[in-house]
C-alpha cells in the first residue's frame, strides 16, 4: 500500500508548535475571558503591523470582513460592485448579502486576476466599488485598479482572504486598497483552529465603524449606537493566530520553496503553470496548474495516492445560488475555460520533500 498524500496536511501544523499553541489554550482558558479581550487586541495590533496598516478589527470570518466593509461604507441596495468572474463565490456573496449586485469582470488569462483593462467598460453610474481578490495568493495588478478607482470615485476594497504576507511591488497584501478582508479559516496561509477573520484599513472612520458593526452596533457595552451585527474573532482564536502569525513568513518561505520545484520541475511538461509577474511576490495559497485533460489527470494522480482539488468546479455565475442573474454557459468564456481546466497541486509548510518528489515523478510519469 503506497502512503497516501493529502492535500494539505493541517495534523502537523498543530504538531510542529504543540508547546506554544497549549500554552495559549491554557492561557486563554484560565483567563476566564473569552469574547473580545486582551488576546483579540494584542493580535489586531501585531497583525496590522504585520500588514502594515493603522487598523485590524477581528472579526467572525472573511466572507462578513468583506460584509461589513461594504455596509459600512453604505453600499446596499441599487449599488454595483464590480467583482472577479474568477474568485470564490465568498468574494460575490458579500456584496449579495448588502442588496447591492456583483458585476463580473473576465480575468487576465496568465495570472488568472481581475483584468484591469476590462473595468473600465464594466462601470456605470450605479458602480460604488472594485472588489480585487488576489486569488492563489497571488495580488491583482493594483496599481491599474487604484487609478480608475481614483478617476470614478470608488472604493477599492482587497479580499486578501488567500494572500496573508504576499507583495505587491513591495507593499503586503491588505495594505492596497481602501480596506481588505481577511480569512483565518484553518486552510489558509494564516489559518486559525476555527474560523475567523479581520478588517484591515487606513480609513480611521471605517476601522471605528467595523468595530461597532461587529458588536452590536456598540462602542460602549449596552450602549448601541447602530444597528450592529455579532461578528467576532475569539480570544482562543487570537491567541492560536498570534503563534501562526510569528511562523507565517517562515512557512511561507517553505511554501514558495516548493512551488520554485514545481515550476522549474513540471516546465517540460504540457502542463500550463502559473505565472508570475515581476511586480508580484505570492504566498503560494495554491499552487495551480492547467490541463485540457484536468479530470484524467486528477483521477490518476488519486489512483497513486496523491489528493488534488479543484478551485473552483463551477464559477460563481453558474452557480443555482446566482441563477438569478441569468447567466449561462459562456458568459463568462475565459473564466468558465480555466475553471475547466485548473487543478491544485498539494502545496502547504509540511509537504516533505520525498512526497513532494513523488508528486512530481507522479505527474511526469502520467504526462510523458
Ligand atoms: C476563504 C475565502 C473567503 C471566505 O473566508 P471565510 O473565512 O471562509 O468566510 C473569501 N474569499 C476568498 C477568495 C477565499 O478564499
């Protein structure tokens, strides 16, 4: 029986800071503190100087850190927030769950972004923002993004919820628009025991806005100000998440690593690679490659004991969720191709380099 590889092996995450994440379980439980406290604080603070950004707020997960930017700048009924055709559908839901309406924009066909060239004619007089998602951890082009956001007076919002640490001409990921939306969902780059999110921003009306929506509406406890929601990150996972959070450059060193093997191993291949522009530094969420046969090569890869997965299976558009919108097969054509064809290698800090070589020996076995 040969091993199995998973896709990404979490078991060991706990393993490798065991010493660490129990002595931050102990010291969160016999605080007898466990909503909003000292932890949630101390994270906000070291995680917006990790960004660096003025202000963190943590919140309950990514897709209400997207939420609550968009209800807090206002954006609800009527409005139009210009979105990826490409993302995960999170990305889209946000700015459902406001009233307002996702406008998908077709991606670049080599980085696999919102394509700054096609936003322009996507924008009306209902257009309130751009939401650029960096997606495999990987930003989108900004500097494009920002200047017609600047020319049309809109607000650029970044769900970062797949790039914790990645660059941007130097500049981190969440540090790039108005405001971003992160995810601590345990998959992620910066993954907590749970789930869990932030709002990062520079915007100081913003920060203090988000820091009521996600408690009720209040600033002052039994004092509500707004009509607020319950949207927190927890003490526990705060405390989880100040570990990872002193790991993550390191871990993703050891991601990139791997998918530098990746791309100078599989060049001979028929495989289509990522691509990545000089003005991007990624973090390797993903490490996503194209095949015109992705459900064979899927299948023979499972036959040996090697887990892929699929980002995304159906695009948002065609989703039964979206159907209102009408969409069918081929709105959306380059979107609707890559999501055929793209298939997810299993990438993560604890990847051994003997099953990441059986990875590959694998695949070039299956292709040749
Ligand atoms: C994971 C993810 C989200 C949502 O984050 P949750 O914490 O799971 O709600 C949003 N957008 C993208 C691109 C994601 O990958």
């Amino acid at each position: 029986m040969t091993e199995e590889i998973p896709f990404l092996d979490l078991k060991s995450t706990y393993q490798e800071l065991k010493n660490e994440l129990d002595a931050a379980y102990k010291r969160v439980l016999l605080s007898g503190w466990y909503i909003l406290g000292s932890e949630v604080e101390a994270f906000e603070k070291e995680f917006a100087v990790y960004c660096g950004v003025n202000h963190c707020i943590g919140v309950g997960n990514g897709l209400e850190a997207l939420s609550l930017i968009l209800h807090a700048y206002g954006i609800g009924k009527n409005d139009e927030v210009i979105v990826p055709a490409n993302t995960y559908i999170a990305s889209w839901l946000a700015v459902s769950h406001n009233g307002a309406i996702p406008v998908p924009v077709e991606p670049d066909e080599h980085t696999y972004n919102i394509n700054p060239s096609l936003l322009e004619r996507a924008i009306t007089p209902k257009t309130k923002a751009i939401m650029a998602v960096h997606l495999y951890g990987q930003t989108a082009d900004m500097d494009p993004i920002n200047a017609l956001a600047a020319k049309y007076h809109l607000k650029v919002i970044e769900d970062a919820a797949q790039a914790h640490g990645a660059l941007y001409k130097g500049r981190k990921a969440g540090s790039l628009g108005h405001a971003a939306g992160f995810s601590f969902y345990p998959g992620k780059n910066l993954g907590a025991f749970g789930d869990g999110g932030a709002v990062l921003t520079n915007d100081t009306h913003l920060a203090e806005l988000v820091r009521k929506l996600r408690n009720y509406g209040s600033g002052t406890k039994y004092y509500n100000d707004i009509i607020g929601f319950n949207s927190r990150l927890d003490e526990l996972q705060a405390a989880f998440l100040r570990v990872k959070l002193s790991r993550l450059d390191e871990w993703n060193e050891r991601r990139r690593k791997i998918a530098v093997h990746y791309q100078g191993r599989l060049r001979q291949t028929s495989l289509i690679l990522p691509l990545v522009p000089e003005w991007a530094e990624p973090v390797w969420h993903l490490y996503v490659v194209r095949s015109e046969n992705r459900g064979l090569l899927q299948h023979r890869l499972f036959a040996a004991g090697i887990h892929t997965i699929i980002h995304y299976p159906v695009p948002s558009h065609l989703q039964k969720a979206y159907a209102s919108t009408q969409m069918t097969d081929g709105s959306l054509p380059l979107t609707e191709t890559i999501q055929s064809e793209v298939l997810s290698l299993p990438i993560g800090p604890h990847l051994s380099p003997s099953d990441h070589e059986r990875i590959i020996e694998t695949l070039c076995g299956i292709l040749a």
